[in-house]
C-alpha cells in the first residue's frame, strides 16, 4: 500500500491480521465428512487449494448429526486488491429525514406516495420488510407507514408473485418493495427476476412501479441484472429507502428565479 493514512484508488491493499499486510484471513465452512481427523485433513487441503498458506486449523466440530463437520481455517493468501478496480453502488441522492422527505412529497407531488410490499415466494422471513414498512422500524428509525406522504400496503409473507402484481395494480402502487431472506438454490434472484417479468408485463413502462428490492444475500450492484429498479443490502435503514422513493418517484424542486441585475 503507498503513502501512510487511509488508502486511496490507486492503492493495492492485502489483508491484516496480526501485522500489516500479512494477508492473514479467517475461513469458516462445512463438509459432509464425520468428524475426525480425515474430516480435518480434508479442510486442511480444500484452505490450500484455495490458496492459503500454511493454513491453521483453529476450530472444528461435528454439525447436523454424525455425517458434517464445521472447520475455522486461519492463514495467508497471496492476493491483493486494487481499489481502483473495486467498483460499488453508491448513493446518488441526498439521505432525508422523514420531515423533509414528507414535505417533498406534500410540496412538489400534491398526493401520497403508495407504497406495497411483501415477502414473495415460499419466504416467511418478514423481519427485513417489516422493518422498513413497519411503524416501529428499525435501528431509531420509524417505517414508512409513519410518514405522512405515504400510504403503505404490507402483504406480509408468503405471496405468490402474480397475486403482488395484481395487489400493485389495484392499489396504484408507485412503488413494489420486496424483501428476500431465503436464498437456497438462489430463489431469492429467481423471485426477483419473475417479479420484475411480470410488472414489465401487466404495466406499461410510463406507469409502471419501482421495484425495490432489499436483503442480506443481495448485492446492491445487481439491480439491472435482477430487473430491479433499486437494490438494498444488508444494513438498510427505513431512512434510505425512502430517501430514494423520494429521489426517484418526486418531481425535482423547481431551481430558484435568478436575482434581477441591481436588485438588493
């Protein structure tokens, strides 16, 4: 890494674990192995054929029965990265309080924000959903259904992807949020992807409605691959996501008249 301080884009960092640059990583996985000493063997050579060097065995135990085994591996890799080459989502628009954000809404829209949402598929993970939609929140932050600009639909857990699209067009939803907890076999992108299929095909592209998409597995970058108009990871605050709602769905203010020449 060059210079001193906080690195930059055009640094090349590597790990820290016990001194700086040592490239030390910690990795925890399974393997359908009994656990015993060829069950370790065996997660000695997988940390190697990764590319670890002299790789520790720091932690192992027998999981899920007799026929698993869980291992923490501790050691060096050789890899680096070029921040210049880390490319993230980052957040275009200007973060809002509820005050302003329903004054936005009140001022330059002249009607309330609808806003329907649902855990889709076989997901009965509603955590995520309610904390955003809900009144009481998340992290001191109250939900969408506590602002006055909105009117929130939360459909709960568990609904079929064709009854949301329908619900969306019966409501006059602005925006479709949806929340993915359960990622085995990659179901969460696939209920996504249905998801976006099926608005694109029920609405016409001027009135269709956003389709904002948030959960702990999901990669905020992947919006346009999904077929999503916005993408949230883990982390999302009620804050954030009706800072874009705003962003995306309100009228710009109007830029301000300019000063007449000699006016004081």
């Amino acid at each position: 890494m060059s210079g001193t301080g906080s690195p930059t884009d055009g640094d090349v960092i590597r790990p820290y674990g016990d001194t700086t640059d040592d490239g030390m990583v910690q990795l925890s996985f399974t393997l359908p192995l009994p656990h015993g000493p060829r069950a370790e063997g065996a997660a000695l050579q997988l940390a190697r054929r990764m590319g670890m060097e002299r790789p520790l065995l720091v932690h192992s135990k027998p999981v899920g029965g007799t026929g698993f085994s869980f291992f923490v591996v501790y050691g060096a890799v050789a890899h680096a990265v070029d921040l210049a080459q880390v490319v993230v989502a980052e957040r275009d628009y200007p973060l809002l309080s509820a005050k302003d954000a329903d004054a936005a809404v009140r001022d330059r829209l002249g009607r309330r924000l609808v806003v329907v949402g649902a855990c889709i598929g076989t997901d009965a993970h509603t955590v995520g959903i309610d904390a955003i939609l809900n009144i009481k929140g998340f992290a001191g932050e109250k939900g969408l259904e506590a602002y006055h600009g909105m009117r929130v639909v939360n459909l709960g857990a568990q609904v079929p992807v064709g009854d949301l699209v329908r619900r969306a067009r019966a409501e006059g939803a602005d925006a479709v949020l949806v929340s993915q907890a359960v990622t085995q076999r990659d179901a969460h992108l696939t209920n996504v992807r249905e998801l976006s299929a099926e608005l694109r095909a029920e609405f016409a592209e001027p009135e269709r409605p956003l389709l904002v998409v948030g959960g702990p597995r999901f990669d905020p970058s992947s919006a346009a691959a999904l077929g999503a108009d916005r993408v949230f990871g883990r982390g999302t605050t009620p804050g954030d996501v009706a800072s874009y709602l705003v962003h995306a769905l309100v009228p710009a203010a109007a830029p301000a008249p300019p000063v007449p020449a000699g006016a004081v």
